[in-house]
C-alpha cells in the first residue's frame, strides 16, 4: 500500500478530456468522488475527519474495463490497516 494523487471532480458532467489531461499533469493516478464531500462536511461542522481509500475496478482504459475482482483481495488488508490507525488514536 501507497499513497498517491487522487482528483475530486466536480459533478461527473464536468469531468472533460480537458480535466483529465490537467489532473494526470497533476500527477493523480486516480478519481474519488465521496471523500471530498465527506471532507468538506467534516470541515464545514468543525469535525475530525480521515477516511482510508483503495481501489477496485479501473475505468483508466475504456476499451478494455478491469474489474480487478472489485477490491475484493483488498478488503482484508484495508480493514486491518483501519483498525491498526483506530488502535493508534
């Protein structure tokens, strides 16, 4: 596990080759949608927020979709790791 760029598009409508292009410049290898809301919630009610993230399918190539089993070998590790970061706090 690593950490990388991740982009937050605004609605999906306005996620353009233009966007795409700026945001892989950027140096993002990938787009999470809800973290960003939550975040700005959190930010907005002066909450604590942290949220773990990992990948399951790959929509990076459109003609030929990887659905990477969906996370599924992934599960394990990330809970493990989310309740080691609980048992720091």
């Amino acid at each position: 596990m690593s950490p990388v760029p991740a982009g937050s598009p605004t609605p999906f409508y306005r996620e353009t080759r233009d966007m795409v292009a700026y945001r892989r410049s950027e140096g993002c290898l990938c787009v999470e949608m809800e973290c960003a809301a939550l975040a700005a919630c959190a930010r907005l009610r002066g909450a604590a927020f942290g949220q773990l993230l990992f990948t399951s399918d790959s929509l990076a190539c459109i003609h030929d979709y990887d659905a990477r089993s969906f996370g599924r070998d992934a599960h394990e590790d990330a809970l493990l790791l989310g309740l080691h970061i609980l048992w720091e706090i």
